[in-house]
C-alpha cells in the first residue's frame, strides 16, 4: 500500500491488519512508517516498511522488486499530493509533481504488479469526487484524479479475464493533516474519517473472488463542504 505512513493510508493498514496478514507499507518518512508498522503489530499482522520516492522511476522499480518477494494479494495506490492553487499560479514542476506521484505511480505499479497478482486479488484505487468534477483551485489534482479515474475504468475492463478485481474509492472531504497545508477556511468537523473510508476498503476487499465491489462512495452526513 502507498502513502501508508498516516492519514487514509495509515487507517486503511489497521483496519487491514490480523494475524495472518502481511502489509507492505510504503511512504517516504521512515519515522512514521514505522509507526504504522507498530499499530498494525499491535493488531497481530506483520508489516514490512518501504520508504520509497514515487516520483523516481528507478525506486519505484526497486520498491517493486521487493514487493514481488512475496506473493501479492492487493494493491492499494493510496498515495496523493494536492496543490491547491489558481490554475496560473501553477508552476510546470507543480504540475509534473502531481501528475507522477497521483497518476504515473499508480500506473507503473499497477503495470508491473499485476501481472503476478492471482484470481481474486484486487486492486485499489483511492481517488475522489475531484475525479469526477472540477473545483476551483484544485485543477492539477483534479487533472491527476479525472486521468486516475480513466485509467481506473479501461484497467478494470483489461483485467476481468484474469480474475483480478479493481475497486475505486471515492472518499468525499477528509480530516487528515493535508488540510492543515491548505489556504482557506475549511470545516473539518464536516469531513469524513480518515477510518470510515479505511472501513469502505475493508468491505470491498472481503467481498468473495468472484464479486468485485466496482466503486465506492463514501460522504459525510454532514453535507458537502
């Protein structure tokens, strides 16, 4: 799983982690990794950490290699940047930095992954309604999760004869720490749990081989922001 070093990622890995289960956790700040390798042994799982730089190719191919050393029963492309901005305040390294972490990491991981995933296996896309609609100021990281949500749709379709399932999530607003790097006034007692969208992962992942929980929804009661 990418990003797993807090937020969505970090809740998705405790509400994944068991005896019997093994997680690879991937983010780029060891100190939390590892932080989120202790809640998940709390819980009896196993954790193995990567700290890995998703916009570097060649450590995404490291990082892969060591994934491949066990055998893999799910992606979870969690990892995710917003620049939340006028579109011509951008600069073009903004944009390349959101396009290869949201978009381009999520592909090279899927396209060198899954061709040794078996039946049943699954993975896991968490996007958002931006992939879906525009907002302002939010043009590179709807851009990134419009192009995600593509790749999504026709991977899905690719893979049906291989028996491997892919699952979108699209969780609403949020109450982790990326707001707190967001201009703006922003009601967070609104926002959704970063565990209720880790509980929407779980269900879809414990649906039998052959059903595939296609895409995910998850809102606050509260209304939208």
């Amino acid at each position: 799983m990418t990003g797993a070093s807090r937020g969505i990622g970090r809740a998705i890995a405790e509400a994944l982690a068991g005896e019997g289960i093994t997680l690879l956790l991937h983010g780029r700040d060891e100190a939390a990794l590892a932080a989120t390798r202790q809640l998940v042994e709390a819980k009896g799982g196993r954790a193995t950490t990567l700290a890995f730089d998703l916009r570097d190719r060649g450590q995404i191919n490291e990082m892969v290699a060591q994934a491949n050393a066990e055998p893999l029963d799910a992606l979870v492309n969690n990892a995710g940047i917003a620049v939340v901005k006028p579109y011509d305040a951008l600069t073009v390294d903004e944009w390349l930095e959101t396009l290869a972490i949201n978009v381009t990491a999520p592909f090279l991981l899927t396209q060198q992954l899954a061709p040794q995933m078996p039946r049943g296996s699954s993975i896991v896309n968490i996007l958002s309604p931006a992939a879906k609609t525009g907002f302002p100021g939010w043009s590179s990281y709807c851009m990134s999760k419009f192009a995600l949500e593509g790749f999504s749709q026709s991977l899905r379709e690719e893979l049906r004869s291989s028996g491997v399932r892919v699952i979108n999530i699209y969780p609403s607003a949020t109450d982790t720490d990326i707001w707190s790097g967001v201009e703006g006034e922003w009601p967070r007692e609104k926002m959704i749990a970063a565990h209720d969208v880790a509980a929407a992962v779980a269900y879809a992942l414990a649906q039998p081989a052959t059903v595939v929980v296609e895409n995910v929804s998850v809102a606050s009661l509260a209304g939208t922001l």
